[in-house]
C-alpha cells in the first residue's frame, strides 16, 4: 500500500511540493474556521443565513455577469438577478424611479471608487472631504484618483465634526466639493449627517456631490426609513455591503448613482456589452446570493433580524457595565464600543481594536451564549476592576430580556453622542 505524506497547510500553499492531499488541506480550512466561529464576535458578517441551495445549484459553473447590468447578451449570467437586487435597495432607500442606476460589486470599496470616480469624472477639480473615522479605503481612491483630499476631524464618538467640516469648506470654497458621509463607521457605527453637511455646502455656495457610504449600516437604517436616497435627501451616490447584513459569504455589494450624475461607459465590440463598470466581468454568484438572501426573507424579514442584533446588542451593553466594564452603543448601532479587554480575553476573542477601545458587533447570528461567555471571560481577567459598582442608568433589577428590550436602550453613553440619523 502507497502512503501519501500528509503536509502542513504552509507546505500545502507551495505547489512545488507533491503530491498535496487536497482533501486534508480543505478540511484543515473548515475544522480552522468553525473552531473560530464561536470567538468571533469583532467583525460584521452576518452567519444566520444559509446559503447552500445557491452554492449547491449554481456554485459549479462560471456566472460572469460581464457589462452592465442593462445588457441581456451572453451565456451563463445572472444579471436578471442582480437587477432585482439593485432594484430593491434602490426601493428601500426611496432611489427616484427615473433617476437611478448601480450594480453588485465586490465589496464596499470598489462601491465607492465606482461612486467617487463618477463623481470626480464630473467635477475634477473638486477635493474630496472626508472624517478622520471614514473607511481606510477612502484616502486609498483619493490617490488612485490623483485628487486633493481634505481631512475632517470626528467627534468622540465617531460622527463628523461639522465646524471644522464648514471650517474646511470656506477654506477651500474656490473649488467643487465632493463629501464622503459615513453610515456606520468602522469602529463605532457612528452615522454622519447628511441633511447638515448639504447644509453647510448650500451656505458656502459650494457645488458638488454627496456620496455616502453606508456599507455597514445602509440596509438597517433604510429598512427603518432612517436613511433616504429621495430627491430631498440631496445625496449623489451610496455604496452598501452584501457581506455584512445579508451575510453573503463572499465578500460583494450594491453601489448605487443617480443616472444624471454617472458617466455612460463605451460600447465593446466583442463582448456586445458596455463597459460601465469599474471591474469589467463581475461575480455573477455574489448577485445570485444577495438575491436569495432578499428572496428567502424578505423586507419584513430582514426589518426581523435588525431589530434583534439591536436588542442583543443592548443585552450586550447591559451585561458588560452590569459585571463594571464600561461599554456604550449608538441607539441603531449593533456596535458595542468597550475599553480594549486584557491580553488573555484579546488572545481568544477576535475583536476589532484601535488602542485603547475595542468592539464587538451583534451581527444576526451571534447569540447570548457567547455574549455571556465573553462577558464571563472579561470578570475573570479583570479580578481588581471594580466589578461592584452601578454604572450611571443601569438598574441590576430590570435586565434587558427578549424583544422587550428597546432597540435604542444604551446605558453608557459616549461623550456627546447623538442618535446620528441621516
């Protein structure tokens, strides 16, 4: 009998090496990735969805959605789809009917280079503002682009500082403006107000565009009718995740332009498409996915699972400042902002940390189970933290419970922190 080596996963990634036992080397991944699962609490990818039907049916053959999501030429594509999907976010963010365009990119970079190239395509003299707690990708396009970027400070809590962004408007008011707003920064899932930055433009006299990106918490607040992309909205553009809510697992999303504002792209021959897109062929698997999750769910459905990682997420609060470990969250946020834990509860638990403040997310999918299991880990490895204390409005009497718990319960509240709706 001919025994096979079995290698390292290092050794399996040098494909010098052979022969590589393929079937160990994947459930090597698998056995990785689940034994993380239960720890992973710091990063925003939804986990309650089940996508298999869609891996299982469509997940053997090439889905190219080539062009734009307007042509209907070629083989093996699920534009019909991805259509779909565009259309349904255009109508939860209230996107005039006439005055709409967008398709599935990989993510929410790519939605806002997409966005943020139209933009400059249209005013390319313009700076682009954009917050200090923006997504790194931000200042990354700026330099793709060839663009003047303008920092602008974020207040403690994570939402534009709007003196200082009409401070930096006055100051560079000789040139078109294109403002990135945020809709759930990264590390508090604070949302920049996009009615006070148009206003602040308008005063100035200065023209531009308004681009938000809203990869993180868009779906939440459109769902809730708390972020709009109506004509009075005043917003250019708007990117948001399939990755995050709607738990599509592989990276993806949705960028949405209002027609007047994008560049048409050329006509090429040889595919018969046309080349509107940032990225040419596009992940017509991704579209396939995002259309399940919303087919499967639906509206209400999805309204379901936002207001449950919300109420988990006040739970969360709840817990960490009842056992003395301060913690406070943005009313719609499923963010829960914590100082930065010690090194053995860090060593275990995958969180999201920048200094001295750390994050968990309540995505759907996430349980009381581990919320508790984390909570107990921190009281373990903070034995002199003061774990007696009330913290200011939380009453150890009435924990939250269920759905009972209101969405928009915190009971630390950062320095100045506002609802932040859009």
């Amino acid at each position: 009998m001919t025994h096979t080596p079995t290698l390292s996963l290092t050794d399996a990634a040098d494909l010098h090496h052979a022969p590589i036992d393929v079937a160990t080397v994947l459930d090597h991944l698998v056995r990785d990735a689940d034994a993380a699962a239960a720890t992973s609490i710091g990063f925003p990818g939804a986990v309650d969805l089940d996508q298999t039907e869609v891996m299982t049916r469509l997940g053997r053959r090439l889905w190219n959605n080539i062009g734009d999501p307007a042509d209907t030429g070629g083989t093996a594509h699920t534009r019909v789809l991805e259509r779909a999907v565009v259309a349904w976010v255009d109508d939860i963010l209230a996107m005039p009917a006439d005055d709409r365009w967008g398709y599935v990119t990989t993510g929410g970079t790519e939605g806002n280079l997409s966005a943020l190239h139209a933009a400059h395509r249209r005013h390319p003299t313009a700076r682009i503002y954009y917050s200090t707690a923006a997504h790194y990708s931000i200042p990354k396009i700026v330099e793709i682009l060839g663009a003047r970027g303008v920092v602008v400070d974020a207040r403690p809590d994570g939402e534009m500082d709007y003196a200082h962004l009409a401070a930096q408007v006055r100051r560079h008011r000789r040139w078109p403006a294109i403002v990135v707003a945020t809709a759930g920064t990264t590390l508090t899932e604070a949302v920049d107000d996009s009615t006070r930055i148009r206003a602040i433009l308008d005063e100035h006299h200065v023209r531009g565009h308004l681009h938000v990106d809203a990869a993180l918490s868009g779906i939440p607040l459109a769902l809730d009718g708390r972020l709009r992309f109506d004509d009075d909205a005043g917003i250019g553009s708007i990117t948001v995740s399939g990755h995050k809510f709607l738990g599509a697992p592989t990276p993806c999303g949705v960028v949405l332009i209002r027609d007047s504002v994008r560049g048409h792209g050329g006509h090429v021959s040889y595919t018969d498409t046309v080349d509107s897109t940032i990225t040419g062929s596009r992940c017509g698997l991704a579209a396939a996915l995002l259309w399940h999750a919303i087919a499967t769910h639906g509206r209400e459905g999805h309204r379901w699972r936002a207001s449950e990682a919300r109420t988990l997420a006040a739970y969360t609060v709840y817990q960490l400042t009842a056992a003395g470990w301060p913690a406070w969250r943005h009313p719609h946020a499923f963010t829960v902002v914590l100082p930065t834990p010690p090194e053995p509860v860090r060593k275990k638990w995958l969180l999201a940390t920048h200094g001295d403040t750390s994050h968990i997310i309540c995505m759907p999918g996430i349980t009381r189970a581990q919320i508790d299991a984390f909570v107990a880990d921190i009281t373990a490895a903070s034995p002199h933290h003061d774990l007696t204390r009330t913290p200011s409005g939380v009453d150890h009497d009435r924990a939250p419970a269920g759905r009972r718990t209101p969405a928009t319960t915190s009971t630390v509240h950062p320095p100045r922190q506002r609802e932040g709706t859009p």
